[in-house]
C-alpha cells in the first residue's frame, strides 16, 4: 500500500510539473536589458516630456499593434510624461513579437517494484505504470522600444537613437494581451536608465504589481473603445 501511494504522488508530482496547475508560486521569468546614450542624455528622460509613439512597421497585426501601442502611451502618461505627435521631443518606435516552437517530451512512471529497487545489485524490474509522450508548445514573447530625438526626426529626417529597452521571455501562455504586460512593467521600471547588461526579473503570475499596473496602462474605455491619450 505505501508502495502504490508512492507511486501516485509521483504521477501527480510530474503532472503538476507539466500542467502548472498544482503551484501558488509559478512565475513569468524575463530578461530585460535597457541602454542609454548617456552623452545625449546624461539624466535620462524627465517628468513632462512630450512622446510621439509609433509601430517600428506594418507588418503585424493592426489591432494587437494598437494595443500596444496603447498600452505604451498610457505607461508614459502614468510615468508623468506626455503625448503628442505634433510637438513631441522624443519619436518611440516599437516592435514585439509572440512566436511558438513545440518539443516532443517523454514521460515514464516507474513501477513501485523499480522505486524501491536500490543498489548495484537489484534485479528486480516491472512494466512502467505509464509510458508515453507528447508536445509541448512554448511561447517566446518580445518586445523592444527605440526612442529617437524627434527634432532631427521631423527637420532632418535623421535617426538619432537615445535609448533602447528589450524585454523577452518564454513560457507556455501564448496569449501576448496578458504577457505583454510582464514584458512592459520591467521596460518602464527601467525607462531611460542604462542597466549596464541585460538582467533576468521575475513576477507571479498573479502579482499585485502587474495587476495595478495592467489597470493603469488599460486600453480600454468602459465601452471596450481605444482610449486615446494624444493632447
């Protein structure tokens, strides 16, 4: 009877392990790495001023992208700065990405006969409880920010880059309106610094910090209509 109750929690132990559903304490791991022309910039960005922001291109998908880009003005603006395209002092450009690849993973429960079998003499060995596989789909989600001098922008056509943040991360949620939010929060808390390399953050999933701050940075209006946040 110990033996088989061994056994089960050994099944349940790797199903918890795989499924995520048997932990309070999962977290979203991300690596974020922010660089900053201190020449041009030696203070980093200041309360008050003016953003334009904007996709880096077309090519992805134009609601999502408008989210974002949504999402991005409201961090600024509850960051204390403004938006306005017209006489902004910084162009923001941004890009992301939510790609998928799959791995084949096999799984053997060991008998209660092989669990128990222990040193180099034990013989004895009996069909697995459970033998067999399947596919594990991980996302791996980015995003990444320049934030270019708009003066020589709008007069020159010129593109000064001032600051970069990059923020990836991996894990099994594919749904980037969620994810989207751990990528950003570390992106703000590390907004025109210079973090000198890139350095791994982690958050619960279900963080206090992220939920206050996915509410700040809402898209949405109690109509489900894009908020616009330009002066």
């Amino acid at each position: 009877m110990k033996k088989r109750s061994w056994a089960w929690i050994a099944i349940l132990s790797i199903c918890c392990f795989f499924l995520g559903g048997c932990s309070n304490a999962a977290k979203i791991y991300v690596t974020v790495d922010a660089i900053l022309d201190k020449k041009e910039l030696p203070q980093g960005f200041t309360s008050g001023d003016i953003f334009c922001v904007a996709p880096e291109t077309k090519d992805q998908p134009e609601l999502l992208t408008k989210e974002v880009q949504g999402k991005i003005e409201n961090a600024l603006v509850a960051h204390g700065y403004s938006i306005n395209c017209s006489t902004a002092q910084y162009f923001l450009m941004f890009r992301y990405a939510n790609d998928s690849s799959c791995k084949k993973v096999d799984v053997i429960i060991p008998s209660s006969s092989q669990i128990y079998a222990t040193g180099g003499c034990a013989s004895v060995y009996q069909s697995p409880i459970y033998s067999g596989s399947y596919d594990v789909v991980t996302y791996h989600r980015a995003l990444v920010m320049f934030v270019y001098d708009a003066r020589l922008l709008r007069e020159k056509k010129e593109e000064k880059l001032l600051w970069q943040g990059t923020a990836v991360s991996s894990g099994t949620s594919g749904d980037f309106r969620y994810t989207s939010n751990f990528l950003l929060f570390p992106l703000f808390e590390n907004f025109g610094k210079n973090t000198t390399k890139a350095i791994e953050v982690s958050y619960p999933v279900n963080s206090s910090d992220i939920e206050n701050f996915a509410k700040q940075i809402s898209v949405l209006d109690k109509d489900g209509i894009l908020k616009s946040n330009e002066n």
